[in-house]
C-alpha cells in the first residue's frame, strides 16, 4: 500500500472561496433548456413550464451561478427574439448546433427560473454577429428602472422591476474557427472594450468577463490572452478559460493527471494577467472566470453526436453519458478550481441538464443523477471557506495527456503526477472538509494527515465514490450505480487523521470542531 503524507496548518492558506465559484450553465443547445429546465406539460413542470424534479436535483447540486444563453449559440443569438409574447416569437435556424430555435424560453423566462432555484445569473452578450449596440439594449433592458424605451419594454413584457443582472460575459470562444463571426485578438479587444464602456455606461455596478482562449491547447493561447487584456484591461474584471477533459486515447491514468494541466493553465492565464497590468503599471488584478469546464470527448468529435439532420428542435445531441472514471477526472478538476481560490472567483460546469451534465432526464420522464454530480454537490455544499495550502508528500507517476485541436495531435507530458491529488477547505464554523483523489488505478493509499493549529477536531462525515468497473455509469433503468458510500476505518485524535483510501476513489472527508473545543 502506498504512504502517503500531508500537512495543513491553520495559519497556511491559499484563499476563500468566492461563492461563484460553484456555478454551472445553461445553453442554448440540445435538451438542455426544452426538455430539461423547461418541459411545459411534464407532470412535474409548474405554471411557467420548468420542471420541478429538475429543480430538486439543481437544488441538490447547489449550483450558485448559471451562465446563459451561450456558449456558441450566443455568438448568433438575437436576445430581442426571446422576449414579449411567447406567441410572437421567431422561429430561428440556429447555426451553432444546426437546430431550430422555438425562442419559447428567453432571458426572462430564465431570470424567473434563476430566481426560484436562487441562483445569481450570468448574462452572455453576443459579440459574434452582433456588437455594442446590441449588447446596451440588453443592459438597458434588464437592469435599467424604467423610462425608456428598453426598460419600458421590459416593464410592458411583465418585469416591473429590473432584473439587476451583475455578471456579463463579452462574447464565447471568438478565437474559435467554429464561432459565428470568429474574430483576431485584436478585432475582439476593440469590440469587447467598446461593448463594455456602453455597458458600464447603462449600469456600472455590473461585471464584466473578457473571453480568453476557448482552451489551453489553441495555438494562440497565450498570445490571444496578452493581446486581449492590453485592449480591455480598464474595462474588465475578469478573464474566461474553459477546459474539457478527455480520454480519446482510453488512457485512465493520463485522464486522472489532466487536472494538473488546469492548475498550469489558471497560473500561465494569472501570470499572464499580472503581467499586462505590470507594463500598465496598475495594481488592479483580473481575477479568472472559468466559465466553461467538465469532461467532454464521447460525444464531441463525432459529427453524429454534435449534429442532427433536418434542423430539428432541441435534438438529442452532446448527451454525455458519464462513468466512474469520468467522475475521477472530474473531481480532480474541483480540486484544481479550489486550489486557486485566490484567483478564480467565477467557474461554471458545462453543463447543467442533458448537454455535457451532471443531471439527466427522459422527455416526458424521470430525472436521475449523472456519476459526476456527485463532487459537484460536495464541492458545493462543503467545500466553501477558506482553501488552505496542503503540503503533500505523495509518490508520483508519469502521464502523457492527449488533447487535441482541430487536426493537429497535440500530446502535453506531465512527468511528475502524484497519486493524491487533494484541497482542504476550512469553513467559518472551523470545520474542515477534506476532498482527496486517489489516482492510483491499483494500489489503496494509506494516508496520513497533520492538522496543525486548528485545535480539536473530529469526524462528521466521510463518504467515497468507488466503483470496481471504471465504466460504470447511472442510467434511467439504474439511476444508482454510482453513489457516494460511506467511508470506514478512519481515525482522528492529537492532530491526526489515517485514512485508507480505495484505489481510483474520490473521497469527502469532513471534520467538525469537537463539542467542548475552542
Ligand atoms: O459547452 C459546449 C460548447 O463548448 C459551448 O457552446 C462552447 O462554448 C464550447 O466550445
């Protein structure tokens, strides 16, 4: 069995957690909004149409932000089409997913939606084939009181008051060939900075996320960032990244080490950031919206999966189904976001329903969990406070992580993985929660952890998510294959705690300060 050591100390942390952190998204695509946030006539779905069971399990997951209405289909969106009279609404080709767009759930329909599952919205803006002009009549009409010709609208569609959206995204992936309107770092950087002086100008209490690179592996990566901050720098709070992990290569343990390529990716964007405002010599600091993350490869490259002849509505596409190694890889990716704490204060799960997501559904029928919804809804639900430095001594492994763009085999070597990727998160009662992957496909790991400084600890609870058959997946016949179970032979006293964790495992530990302790 492999030993592995870490040490936490009270005193020794990375950052707290902004409670943005823990969103998620809703596009625009397949059955992610009809058939499954929205579903008039499913026997659970309310007076606006919005699916009840959907909204149990959204709850559940406690998501905190949700992106919309894109991703891709943003950047050929017309939001004026999705609101008044659902009756009165154009039908549109939808050219992202080659489907066609009913426009019968729209920004307001979503804001109700945001409101009810009390999660704080997050408005994209489409600066693919549309520009500035569009974009401040969409402030104008959601945030501005009333009065003139957009917040009136807005009023007459039924919104007396203004929705008071705060996070705006400038655009999606502009530096993608499969983007409407693709554009060079420059052309964004104009378009962006002037869309984003008019927006401020309506309301100036907003925020503002600038697109960075659709991904780590675009060659323009880097350069795309450096150009885009040195236009948008005064006018933007954030930068975006997004990031799907794969297995193309059916290669586990490269799967499993692809997180540590997110950690490279948020401090080469950080360094990046931090070095335009060196030469503007400003000390004001882009924080990282990773506005788009998950595992994503199945369903991706198979022009089968991606697109449906004849332009249907809301065709079956992107519809991911995941697995016990899927869930591995992905945990490891919360860990990374919690890890950078100090840095990225906005991140969203693509996707929420359906598309790419932690939950599923049937037309017409149930909804169930996905094996990945599980580390979202810990990481959510206990993993808020302050991220603290974990030292970790951990044997390690060698991977090479297959992740292509376009044509090209771009293979990245990542030559010193340990078998523990893990963060520690302290809450305000002075519990802390433990979130420990184990990546060894094998071998069990005796892990021993020193807590210095935090005082009496004990045990609340300790749940893992194993499962013998890697590919094991929860499904509408089996919605629970793969559920956290509990996790046994833990002990805690005088500052320690030994745990054996199970090989490929995603574990939740949490300790509570012991009655009596200060
Ligand atoms: O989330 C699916 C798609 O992935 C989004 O529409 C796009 O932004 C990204 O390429």
């Amino acid at each position: 069995m492999r030993k592995v050591s870490v040490r936490l100390r009270r005193d020794s942390v990375i950052g707290e957690t902004d409670p943005r952190l823990f969103g998620a998204f809703v596009e625009h695509l397949g059955r992610c909004v009809y058939g499954g946030i929205y579903e008039p006539g499913h026997k659970t779905a309310d007076k606006h149409g919005f699916r009840g069971d959907v909204l149990k399990l959204v709850r559940e997951l406690a998501p905190t932000v949700m992106r919309y209405p894109g991703g891709n289909f943003v950047s050929g969106y017309n939001w004026e089409d999705g609101v008044g009279p659902a009756k009165d609404r154009p039908r549109r080709l939808d050219l992202a997913w080659m489907s066609t767009e009913t426009n019968q759930f729209g920004t307001n329909e979503f804001i109700d939606w945001c409101r009810l599952a009390n999660i704080e919205p997050m408005l994209a803006v489409n600066l693919g084939t549309r520009g500035g002009d569009a974009a401040r009549n969409m402030v104008e009409y959601c945030n501005h009181p009333e009065g003139t010709a957009y917040s009136d609208l807005r009023r007459k569609h039924g919104w007396k008051k203004p929705h008071d959206v705060k996070l705006w995204c400038l655009g999606n992936e502009v530096d993608g060939w499969w983007q409407m309107e693709m554009k060079t770092a420059t052309e964004y950087g104009r378009i962006a900075t002037e869309a984003a002086k008019m927006m401020k100008w309506i309301d100036p209490t907003i925020e503002l996320a600038a697109c960075g690179s659709s991904g780590r592996n675009m060659p323009s990566f880097g350069q795309w960032e450096d150009t885009v901050l040195q236009h948008t720098f005064q006018h933007v709070e954030y930068v975006s990244l997004h990031t799907y992990i794969n297995n193309y290569t059916g290669d586990a343990p490269a799967m499993l080490a692809a997180p540590d390529l997110m950690d490279s990716f948020i401090e080469e964007v950080v360094a990046i950031c931090d070095s335009v405002a060196a030469r503007l010599h400003s000390p004001k600091r882009i924080h990282l919206s990773f506005d788009e993350w998950n595992v994503w490869y199945r369903t991706r490259r198979n022009r089968q999966e991606r697109v449906k002849p004849g332009w249907p509505v809301a065709p079956k596409i992107l519809e991911e189904i995941y697995t016990m190694e899927d869930a591995l890889a992905f945990g490891g990716a919360c860990i990374s976001l919690l890890n950078h704490a100090d840095r990225v204060k906005i991140a969203c799960l693509a996707q929420l329903v359906n598309v790419i997501a932690p939950i599923m559904t049937a037309t017409g029928g149930p909804a169930w969990r996905q094996t990945i919804f599980y580390p979202f809804a810990q990481m959510s639900n206990f993993g808020r406070g302050r991220v603290l430095r974990a030292e970790i001594d951990s044997p390690t492994y060698a991977a090479s992580y297959f992740d292509p763009r376009g044509a090209t085999d771009l293979y990245f070597p990542l030559p010193e993985v340990p078998y523990l990727k893990l963060a520690a998160v302290e809450q305000a009662d002075g519990g802390v929660t433990l979130f420990a992957l184990n990546r060894n496909l094998k071998e069990p790991m005796s892990l021993q952890i020193d807590l210095q400084g935090f005082g009496a600890l004990d045990m609340r609870e300790a749940l893992q998510l194993r499962n013998g058959n890697l590919k094991a997946t929860n499904t509408r016949k089996q919605p629970d294959k793969v559920k956290p179970t509990a996790l046994k032979g833990m002990k805690i006293g005088a500052g320690r705690l030994q745990a054996v964790l199970a090989p490929a495992s995603w574990n939740m530990i949490r300790l509570g300060k012991a009655s009596g302790a200060t």
